[in-house]
C-alpha cells in the first residue's frame, strides 16, 4: 500500500520583488507599482520505505531559481489582449489603450502570460516546475500547488495534478 503525504515549502529565499500592473479591461489599469512577492509551494507525493518523500532542497532551489528569474525586473504580459507591445533600439513601448508607456528593455522581464496577477504568476510557476516530468516520475509527485502573494493575505494559487 502507497502512503502519500504533502510538503509544504515556504521559506524567505522563496519570493521576488518585481513590478507590474494589472490590466482590467480594455480601459482600465492600475498604476505601475511593485511588490514583494512571496510563493509557496505544496506537493504531495509517496513516503518511501525510510519515512520520507524526496530532498526538499530539490524543490526549494528550482522555486528560488525561478524567483531570481523575476527579481527585480517590470513584469509586462506577452498575451494580453489589451496590451501591444513594440520594441524599438532599447526600449520596449507597451500601448495601452490611448497611452504610449516606454521601459527600458533592461529592465523587463516579458512573461507568457494574459495579465501580470498572482493568479497568473502562480500557473507560471505550475508550468515551469512540471516540465521536469523526470523528477516528478522520480519522487512520485503525484499533485503540486503553488500558491503566490503579493501581500500577507492576498494571494492566488495554481494546481497541477498528474
């Protein structure tokens, strides 16, 4: 008989500070602001027969090579339908609606994603973190749930099931 157990990871290394801003409809938006983003992470899989599931160490340096992707960048969505992004010598013009805003390509970090939100950060993670297929046939991840903050109390999560 398997016996499965969840681990949950929530360590201070786990987290970004970026900036972003929400778009939420074709005419409105927040303001450009940032936050300190914080992610945690829960995944269930086997206990083995010495009473333990995998090296925690595994998991918690993927999540914080991901942060450190996002770390201190401008978080601009690639796929929303709201937003036309330009790139001209070193700059990156995101058009919205009736504005023109400009940002040094430098200082983006261009994301798959429909809107720069906890929501959608967090299936980022979902993403990234279960294309390793090997290390979650390995450990015998069966479920994993990243969970992202952008403030004690507000946070969205994403769950990938095998």
């Amino acid at each position: 008989m398997s016996t499965y157990t969840v681990i949950e990871l929530n360590k201070e290394y786990m987290g970004f500070d970026a900036a972003h801003f929400t778009i939420y409809s074709a005419k409105h938006r927040e303001r450009l602001h940032g936050h300190n983003f914080s992610v945690f992470a829960s995944l269930t899989a086997k206990v083995d027969d010495n009473g333990m599931t995998f090296d925690y160490a595994l998991y918690k340096q993927k999540i914080r090579l991901l942060c450190d992707e996002l770390s201190q960048y401008t978080l601009i969505a690639d796929n929303s339908p709201h937003l036309r992004l330009e790139e001209e010598g070193d700059y990156l013009y995101a058009y919205f609606d009736q504005e023109k805003i400009p940002f040094l390509k430098k200082d983006v970090k261009r994301l798959p994603l429909r809107n720069i939100t906890v929501e959608e950060l967090s299936r980022w993670f979902i993403d990234r973190l279960s294309q390793d297929t090997e290390d979650l046939e390995r450990y015998g991840i069966q479920r994993m749930v990243i969970k992202v903050c952008s403030a004690p109390g507000q946070c969205g999560s994403y769950e990938w099931v095998s």
